[in-house]
C-alpha cells in the first residue's frame, strides 16, 4: 500500500467514496492518508460549486469551468490546512471504499508512444514500422466505456474466438490464452465541447478535467483475428481499469516539460504554441503471482509519449466530433526503448524480447488467473496518481 | 414527406417529441401522421409504465422488461382504436419537433452483410476477400455515441487529413474530398446485461428495444489513412443519423424470416435455435441534389445480412462486455449484389461498379454539400420505419 507521498497538500484529487456515514458515494478528495467528503468541509463558496458535492460522480464537478475548479482548489488547500480540519472531517482511507470516478461517456483509446506502435507492430506483424499515420496525427480507436471499471475490481478472463495456439489456420472458441495488460494514462473531460465545432489546441486545458491511470487489459488472441480491418473490439472491451483519484491539470502545472521534438511538423491544428504540453510523470508497472512478492516489470515516463492530451483534444474534436463530460482520451501503453520500459507484455513479442522474470523465477510471459497488476504513477514534489490495480479471475465457465 | 403508412396501429413506435403544451421532450407514439404524448393518454396501467413517460429520454421506458413493454403495446393497441381519443389526444406530426429517441450509451458498429464487406475490399485495397473473421463472427469496432444525432439534423463536412487525391503519397489536410453515406439498421438496447456475464443468443431479444434506421456518413479519404490498424475513428466520428421512431420487436414479429445460411457452422454461442431470426425490411436510400427531385440510388433487404441482431447481442457480451440502456448496436452498411443494392457509394468503386446517375444528369460520384440522403425501410403490413434525412452541409472554415 503506502502511496501517502502521492497526496501532499499540493496534489488535492478528487474522487468518489462511499461509508457508513455517507452510504451514497459522493465526491472526496485525500491529502495522504485521509479522506475527506467534499460536503462535510462546509466551504466558503459559490453554490453553483458546492451543489456539485451530492453527486454521485464527479461529471457535474468536472463540468465547472476552471476558474471555479481552480478556486475550489486554493480553498481547499486553504482549509485542509487549518488546525482541527483532519481530526473533525478526515475519514482515513482504509474506512472508505472508492468508486469510479466518473460515469464515463466516450472512451476513445489512442497510440500516443511511437516506441509502443513499433514494439507492436514487430510483435503482431513481424515488421518493424509505424502506422502510415502515426507521425501525421495521433490514431486512435472506439474503446468500450460501459466496462471500465474502478482500481481493485477484479476482472474475469474473457471468452472469445482465436487462432489455435499450435495451428495458424484453425479458429478456435474458449478463454483467452494470451492475456496481457497495458500502461496507460487517460485525460478525463470536464467542460464538454460543441458538436461541429473543433477545439482549438490552444483551448485543450480547458476541456480536461484531470488525469488518471488505466489498465487496458488485452486478450492478444481474440484481438489479433478480429482487428483486421476494424481495429480492436473484443480483446478490450471486457474491462478497463481505472485508477480513483482524478489528479488535475492544476496539481501537474509543475510537472510540465517538452514532448519529444516532431519528426516532421504537424498540420496546423496540431502545432501547440505551449512548448511544455506534456508532464513528466514516472510510471510503473508490477506483478505479484499467486499472491507473492510484487516484482517490477516496467517503468516507463509520460514525457516520452510523441501526442500530448493536447493533441488528444485536437485530433478528436477536428472533425466536428463533440466532447462530453466524463470522456475518457487514453494514451494507448505508454512505452520506451528497451524491454524494462515496455508497458505491454505483447511488446516483449519483439525479435529478441527478453520477459521479466517473477519472485518465484518464473517468466512472465502472459498473465495468468490470480495474477495481480499494479500500476502506479509519480510526477514529484508529493503529487502521484497512487495505484491502479487489479486480479485476472479465471474465465466463466459458460459455452467451454 | 408521407409514411403514414409506415405508422398502421400494427406499429405502435416510439420516439421522443416536443411541441408548444410539451415543451420539454417526452415519449411519444405514432398513429399514421398523428403523434400521441404517453402522458396524455391516462393509460390504465402500472404507475412502474407510467412514470417513465415523464423522462426526456426513451431509455427508462426501454429499461422495462419486455413483459411490461408487451402490456403498454396492447394497452395503446386498444386505447388508440377508441372514439374520441385522437381527436381528444393526437397532435399532428407536423405540430411536432422530434428528438433523439435515447440518451447513447455505448455504440458498436458492426460489419454483418458479407456484400458489404467484399464490395469494400475490392474498392478500399482492389482485392475482393472477406476479413479473415468475417465468418467466424460480426466484426466490429466502437463507434461513437456523442455525434449521434436525429433524422433532419444537417451534418458538416468533417476536417481531416488524408493523402492529396492527384498523389498518393503527400498527406493534406482539409475539408474531406469523398464524403460517402452508409445505409445501417442499429437495434437499441433496452434491459442491460451485467458486466462478466455473456448474454446467450437465445435471451438476446429480451435486451433489444427496438430498432431503427442509421446513417453513419463516412468520410472515404480521412478513413483510408487513419484505418490502419486500430480502424475507423474520425472518418466516421463527426455524425451519424438515427431515424426518430423506435420500431419494436415486437411489432416486426410478423416479418421474422431466416438469416441467408451459414458458409459453415459457427460456435456454440453463435447457434441460434430460433430459425427466423431476422426480418424482412425493404430498404431503400434516395438523393436529392440542390433541391432537385429524389433519385432512387439503392434497395436493399434487411435479410440480406449474414449477421443478425442476436447474433450481435451474443457477440458483443460473450468476453463479458457489459450492455447498458440505449446502447446501439449498429449492423454496417446493408448491401446486395448488383449496384443497385449497395448502401454506400465506396462499393461503387470496385471493378466495374457505375454511379447512379442523380435527376440532374450528374453521377452520385462523391456527395456534394446540400446533398440531401433519405433512408427509408418498410416491413409490410402498416410497419415501417418512416424516414432518417440529412443534408450534407459546408465544412466549417476553421483551419482551412
């Protein structure tokens, strides 16, 4: 556990909890181990705001506009600060239970990391070579938002067609047998955006709410026979994992560096005037088998992504496509050059892709039921997204 | 304008209207071209029923069980056909404003007529063949819910990027040059289904509302580029037309009839015992061009599709996908042999394919801004599907 460090005073996420005091989940935010109820603060401010604090997701919350978000912030800094606060108002994290943070709208997953999309491209296809696409924009997919679900919900091995393991020809029915996660980072939307009107980059800040961790678990098999020519369906869509705390673009304004420069420049509704659109956030990813140790598979940094959430913004909205509230823009995995920094085991599919090995000794080469994947994401100075887990249950036993 | 034949006391839609007395939006039902307000009618049934004619939405109404649903189709059945209730009750279609029928949740567009997909092949990559799963199972891809909107509902013409039409190599960006319709059927969900838990085919009616006729405008070159490998995204995302009135299963109970049969036998999950699993809808797409008069320019069947309904509800749950309450769940262009049954001008572009020709003498190459695209689809017997119009307007000037 741990992950106090994450929630400083400068952090201030937000979330949904639930208790005995407070059955109905509302909206909380944390400043280490404590949680707090927004309502229970009784805090100087508009009510357009605070009539925010009854609901049962933060959709209403992120829909303020960020002057409001932002005073919010400050008052909150402000108060959780003042003697007797935490003793009157804290609940301590273990007497909680988080829930999604938001009722998720849209979910439109993208590949952000072109380390990721040649990785995978030599695993899948046996050639080493981006999408014709990916330096002209960033390319993404219709991911499924009725299945993700919060940081700790397990997730059962799901069933679907394959090619036999052993045979390329034949078509087989049954579980998964190459189940994988991904490291991702999501931008939730606040303030949504009007159908035919495309989001100016420069306006993309106004738009995100926050940002999250997802696990976007992947059934290779399943998504190898059915992405060709639609992209992937089933292989992802029986469940994302989302982390609880959403950490605000205001917590990560420190944070802010460079992408990596463009290979070529970018169509003019890409070229971002803001040099330090992305953030330098420290990912990670571990494994426990069988309930033993953790064993760190992955580490991998934002910064490293070629498309900021910025970009994310533009791409989706330039044809006219609207934002909504809620929206999840996801990364896609989040990866660097060499097999510690790959946030898929896919990718290790690579010519000469060596797999972790776990504390048992055993290679990790895909996940099996009863292993635990544990993502976690640090930006510095107390600000962290803490962790996104979750365990792969054994598939249902239905049709096999 | 007409379709009151569509709208027979054997149909019994239901779609969302406002008008002066109803200013907001409510649930709504048709009788020829008279449109009758639930809430008005003092229905004597269960206040369960009856509550939900006050939402905005279809979606509470549709979240019934398919037992109360029969109950409300015959309680309106009897009412209807009583003296003095539409001169007491019914308003003109005309005195009417129709709205989006449901709040979409989730939206999965599949591929299920094989025609479809060899006609695209050969027009898309110049090789007719099937995707390697097309047989196994629908294949599909998530498409996008925020951009769905009601028949009559003008469409821009999206932004994009895409390779220059004279060069096949320079990627530009602009207005997109290949602007396309799609002919689509969409079943709405009603009941949803618990996430982890597959839906079998043969409980799959019991999670199907009702159905309605969908537009997904493509835009060709934009999708061309952005395809490969995660599939369609912003060549389709900018809009999509739903026709306003939601025809039951029920009602289309009388034109079930079986599916073309199967190249060979599917899995398990995909054996439907109920042999007529489809039904027989006549489908037909007319353009306008500059106000000018219609030109018929495809017919198709709906019992042309290889892929049914049912199969789509067992396909898009059997890895544990969860479905919610007014999710869509779209078939993909509705296409036959011969060009004129194809639902889509991309198949035109296969070997040979010829453009119809529009009642100015102009060839339905590409559509043109103020093109109007009118779906329609009739059962038989008094039940149809009336119409789902667009108007093809200018690309915003934004960037360009």
């Amino acid at each position: 556990m741990g992950y106090a460090e994450h929630f400083s005073i400068a952090n201030i996420p937000f979330g949904i909890a639930s208790r005995g005091s407070h059955s109905k989940p509302a909206p909380v935010t944390r400043l280490e181990d404590t949680v707090f109820f927004l309502a229970d603060l009784d805090l100087p401010i508009d009510p357009a705001i605070t009539q925010t604090f009854s609901h049962p997701t933060l959709n209403a919350l992120a829909a303020l506009p960020k002057s409001n978000l932002r005073h919010l912030r400050a008052t909150l800094q402000t108060v959780l600060t003042e003697p007797g606060v935490v003793s009157a108002h804290g609940v301590p994290l273990a007497q909680v239970q988080m829930h999604l943070p938001v009722s998720v709208g849209g979910f439109t997953d993208f590949s952000c990391s072109t380390e990721h999309l040649l990785n995978a491209s030599e695993a899948m296809a046996g050639v080493r070579s981006l999408p014709p696409a990916a330096l002209h924009f960033p390319v993404g997919y219709g991911a499924r938002a009725s299945s993700v679900v919060v940081s700790g919900t397990p997730i059962a091995r799901p069933l679907g067609q394959y090619y036999a393991p052993d045979d390329g020809e034949e078509v087989v029915f049954g579980p998964s047998q190459a189940m994988d996660y991904e490291l991702e980072m999501g931008a939730i939307v606040g303030p949504p955006s009007t159908l035919g009107e495309p989001v100016a980059i420069g306006d993309a800040d106004e738009h995100i709410f926050g940002v999250v961790l997802l696990n976007d678990w992947s059934a290779r098999d399943i998504q190898k026979l059915e992405m060709r020519p639609l992209g992937p369906l089933n292989g992802k869509s029986f469940g994302t994992t989302m982390s609880p705390w959403v950490v605000t673009l205001e917590a990560l304004a420190p944070f802010a560096c460079a992408p990596p420069p463009k290979e070529f420049e970018p169509k003019p509704y890409l070229q971002d005037k803001k040099a330090e659109s992305t953030y330098d956030v420290a990912l990670e990813v571990d494994v426990s088998r069988g309930g033993g140790r953790a064993t760190s598979v992955c580490t991998a940094r934002q910064k490293w992504m070629y498309w900021t959430f910025r970009d994310l913004v533009a791409q989706q909205t330039v044809n006219g496509c609207s934002l909504s509230t809620g929206d999840v823009l996801g990364t896609g995995t989040v990866s660097g050059v060499g097999d510690g920094h790959h946030g898929c085991l896919l990718e290790l599919k690579k010519a000469g892709g060596v797999a972790p090995v776990l504390a048992g000794g055993e290679p990790l080469v895909w996940l099996r039921d009863g292993d635990e994947v544990r993502l976690s994401g640090y930006a510095g100075a107390g600000v962290g997204f803490g962790e996104c887990t979750g365990v792969l249950k054994p598939s249902r036993a239905l049709y096999t």
